[in-house]
C-alpha cells in the first residue's frame, strides 16, 4: 500500500511517498522562505503559485529516489485544512485530479493530525495513548491522542500561537522573518535572569495558555532598554531573546505536565515547528526524566511542514477505514 503525501497549507511544498510495510520511502521539500523575507510574512498570492510551481517536480523526484512509478500508487493524501485557501486548493486541486486519473482513492488529511502522528514516523514509536503538545506558527494546543482519529482537544492558546509569539517577537526586536529560530539562537548567547518577563496563565486552573501579552511585554522591555542604554547592543537583544525563550518554554512545560497529571497518561509527543526548540526540549526531558515520563519528538526534519507527515496521516487512515474522499478544502478545521 503506497500513499502519495502532498502538504500545501502554507508556505512550504511537501510531498512523500509512504509506504505501509516499508515505511517511509522518500520526502521532499520546498520552502518558500526566501519568497516571502521581504514582505516579513507569507503572502498568500505569492504562495499559491509557488506551490503550482512546485508540486509536479517534487513528485516526480520523489517517485525517482523511491525507485516508482505513479502506477504504483495506491492512495494520494493532501493537506485539506486548516491553511491559506488558494494553497490548499492547488494540493487539492493536483491530488484530485491526479486519483481520477489513476482511479484511485483521495484522501483529505487534517494538517494538525499531520504534525500530531508524526513522531511516529520514526524509533521509539510512542504507544497510544498519549498527550500531545502541539506548538506550531499556526497552533498551540494540548490533545489527548488515544487512537488514529480519537483526538481530544484539553486546552489551547487564547491568542498567539507559541511560533506566532516567536516570529512577531523575533520582528519587533529586528530579526529576519521567519525569525522564530534565529531568535532561539540568539537566546543562547542572552545572560540568565539579566531580564524576567510575565509567565501567562502559568497557574490558570485550566490547560490554556496565552501569547500574546509576552510579546506586549517584550515591546515595553525594549522600549526600557533603550532609554537606559541609548540602543539595543547585540548582547542586550540576546538577553532580552533568552528572558522571552525562557517564559514561553516555562508555561509550555508546565502546561504539559498539567496535562499529563489530568490525563494519567505517561507519553507526550511534541510536534510542530516550535517541537524543533532546543530549551523546549531540554526543559521537557528534564521535568520527564524526574517524573518517569516518557517524551517523543519527530526527527527535527518533520518537525516543521513536510509531506511525510501527510502522507504517513493519510496511510493510517486508509489503513483504519477513516478515508474521506471529497474536492473540498477547509482552511479552518477543528480536528476534535
Ligand atoms: O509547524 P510549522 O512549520 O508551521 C505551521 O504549521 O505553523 O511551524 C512554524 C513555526 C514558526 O513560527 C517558526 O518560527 C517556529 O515554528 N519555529 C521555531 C523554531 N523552529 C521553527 N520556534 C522556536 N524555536 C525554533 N527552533
Ligand atoms: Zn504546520
């Protein structure tokens, strides 16, 4: 059984082939980074027809790595939402009218069950059931995954995503788009406990979280700093970057671990752009390790948009009979 995966929702071009037995045979990726840096965010215009631009040649170089034809296809997978609507139409549009040619079935995957099973993609697989921490630029949310298609959403962002919070913090402090990761390196060389921001809802009685009032803080820091120092040296930027990593990485632990406490359950998958942060995963492998938890990441290459993702989505659900074939794109879904 191979599934064709193709991920269109932003903007980055994935496509995979995913076999069941042998798992996942070959992925490629184009990301439309440089496109958008000018405009310090995604233009969704400029998106859609790179993705047009993209997808045929990514098919046939991973149909080639994996040594296939396009008979041998079994299934296609496409992101079907949540995304930018002209984005998700062209993964659509392609894997549509690639399935009637070929006479096979389509399969529309929801992008965050993309992200949420991906760590299963690779050794240790995580057993069900299990909490997932999903920390993307798009979504920030804790599920409780008991099976493929039984996902409970436990509690969410009120506002910003936690890469959302990244990236608008990352510009306000004159970094390049996308500036979630280059703002985690600069918060390497930051001076510990130089700066202390607000922890949002650190101790709220639920398992929500908010964002946005960090980066609000992080405006007036700033706006402190300078009047103390006259600029924002480079030493300066990196400290204020560490005292943000520092609250955000705070309540995403702890929200975690609420979650897993609540729950009873002992697993947590983290996946999502953010799942990539060095402090995030060094602060969950150290409250795991002193509680006898266990945490999974997906390999740092499918922590971000990819269509490996999609594609190994889609097999479990051709797998489990949850196949749902229909030309439709909802660019915004709630996965429970
Ligand atoms: O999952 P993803 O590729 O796309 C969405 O579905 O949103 O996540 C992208 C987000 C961006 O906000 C990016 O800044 C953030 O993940 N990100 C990071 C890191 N790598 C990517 N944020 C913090 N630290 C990182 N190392
Ligand atoms: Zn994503």
């Amino acid at each position: 059984m191979l599934v064709l995966g193709i991920e269109s929702s932003c903007d980055e071009t994935g496509v995979a082939l995913y076999d069941l037995d042998k798992g996942l045979l070959a992925h490629h990726l184009h990301t439309q980074m440089a496109l958008h840096a000018e405009y310090g965010g995604v233009v969704p215009e400029l998106a859609s027809r790179d993705h047009i631009r993209r997808v045929l040649p990514l098919t046939r170089a991973c149909l080639a790595d994996a040594g296939k034809t396009l008979a041998d296809l079994s299934a296609i997978a496409f992101t079907q939402g949540p995304g930018l609507g002209g984005a998700l139409m062209v993964g659509a549009s392609f894997a549509n009218a690639l399935a009637f040619g070929l006479g096979i079935p389509v399969i529309g995957v929801h992008h965050l069950e993309g992200h949420l099973l991906s760590p299963l993609l690779s050794e240790p697989r995580p057993d069900f059931p299990f909490v997932a921490l999903l920390v993307s630029g798009g979504h920030t949310q804790l599920m409780a995954v008991r099976g493929v298609g039984d996902y409970q959403i436990l509690g969410e962002t009120l506002d910003d995503a936690a890469g959302e919070a990244f990236d608008k913090t990352a510009k306000l402090l004159g970094l390049d788009y996308p500036g979630g990761p280059m703002l985690s390196r600069l918060a390497e060389r930051g001076t510990p406990h130089r700066f202390t921001l607000p922890r949002p809802m650190l101790n709220s009685p639920d398992l929500d979280m908010s964002f946005s009032g960090l980066k609000t803080a992080v405006l007036t820091l700033v706006r402190q700093v300078e009047a103390e120092h006259g600029e924002l040296t480079e030493q300066l930027r990196c400290d204020i970057c560490h005292a943000f990593q520092e609250a955000i990485v705070e309540v995403l632990v702890k929200k975690s671990l609420k979650a897993l406490k609540e729950t009873g359950m002992k697993r947590l998958v983290v996946a999502g752009g953010v799942g990539a942060n060095k402090q995030l995963r060094a602060g969950l492998n150290d409250a795991a390790a002193r509680r006898r938890l266990e945490v999974f990441y997906p390999p740092l290459a499918l922590c971000t948009d990819n269509g490996a993702m999609i594609a190994f989505a889609g097999a479990m659900r051709l797998k489990h009979a949850h196949a749902a074939g229909a030309f439709t794109i909802k660019p915004r879904w709630d996965l429970s």
